[in-house]
C-alpha cells in the first residue's frame, strides 16, 4: 500500500505542473450569438474577451466618468473619450493614464464657451474633432487640446423645414471631408466639406 502511494504522488505533482502551464481562460461576462436562417438565435465563440477593467483610479481621473459614449484611439495610442454626462472630452495618454481633458474653451469670437453633453468624438493627425451634441455643432480642437474652430449645423434646401441637426457621431477621411451622424435626421449620414460646408448623404435608410 504504501509503495502504491510513492507511486502515485510523482504521478499528481507532474499533473498539477502541467495543468500550472496551461493558458487561464478568460471568462466573459456575457453570451456570444448569432441568427440562424430561421432567425433564432444560435450560441456562437465569443466574439471579444475582456483583458482588463479600468476604473476611475487606475485611470487617475479626479472625477470618474459618467455616461461615456464614444472611444478613439490616435496613431500615437493616446485614448480619446466622450464623457457625455461630464461635458467633456478625457484624453489618456498610450499608458491609459488621464493626459488633459477639454471642457471648457475661448470660441473664435472671444467668448467664454464649453461643450455640452458631447457624444462622439474622432481624431486625424491634425485635429480632435467633437461632435457637440447639446450644442448642434462640431467642435474642432488641436492636439493639445487647445480650440481650432466651430463647425455649425450645416444648412441645405435639402433638409427639411424645421429639421433638427443633432450630431451624436463622426468621422473624417484623408480629405478631411467629415460624415456626421446625426439622430434626428432620417436621410442618411451627413457629408460635409472641410469647412463643414453640406455636401451630401450617404447610405441612407428605408424607412417603413
């Protein structure tokens, strides 16, 4: 019995080595699924795993983030967020530690101003561009955080009379030519010029 046992105790400690070196599964807090051609719902691989959380402290923020809507990440890793609730933009350096953030301003007409419940956000080389949402308009930033200029609602015979111009996302191309997704507005995704100017919609929706 007892050389039974020295048996078997090699035999557990080259186990518990081995199940030591095998990868910790992550675990997702969610299920992953996809439609089957009859339309219901079919378990599928996750999609996405989380790595990590970060919370206002890991982040160094002095005051946590509140109904954040949007994310960009810039070709230096520096993280862009729109913190709507806070009327602000925080921005984390590649190390996903708070760098500045932008809230309030001096506009181009020398007055004070702030953003004001802003939902997207988007970044070239050149800009941080903000969609405003509370204020209808885009505000573009530098780098730095400093203000460039104010992009106001674009104006068409195309648009509806009385429509409201509600940007709640963006991008910008090469060209610096901007799309603008705006919720309260039902003909497609707005294509403005550089200057903002309305050039047209893209990919616009049936409506029932």
């Amino acid at each position: 019995m007892k050389s039974k046992c020295l048996k078997i105790i090699p035999l557990l400690m080259c186990m518990i080595m081995l199940f030591g070196m095998l990868p910790t599964l992550a675990v997702t807090p969610y299920d992953t699924y996809i439609y089957s051609v009859d339309g219901v719902p079919v378990s599928s691989p996750d999609a996405y795993v989380p790595d990590r959380v970060l919370d206002a402290e890991a982040m160094l923020l002095e005051t946590p983030l509140n109904d954040p809507r949007d994310l960009v990440v810039d070709s230096k890793e520096n993280v862009y967020i729109a913190d709507t609730r806070n009327n602000r933009i925080v921005v984390l350096n590649s190390l996903l530690q708070y760098k500045f953030e932008i809230m309030s301003f001096v506009n181009g007409e020398g007055v004070p101003d702030a953003l004001n419940a802003p939902q997207g956000v988007f970044v070239t080389d050149e800009y941080i561009y903000v969609a405003d949402t509370g204020n209808a308009r885009i505000a573009v930033f530098e780098l730095d955080g400093s203000f460039a200029y104010i992009l106001e609602a674009p104006s068409s015979d195309v648009f509806p009379e009385g429509s409201i111009y509600t940007p709640v996302a963006l991008a910008v191309d090469l060209y610096g030519r901007i799309y603008v997704v705006s919720s309260t507005t039902y003909m497609g995704v707005i294509s403005l010029g550089e200057d903002g100017e309305f050039t047209g919609f893209i990919g616009a929706q049936k409506v029932n």
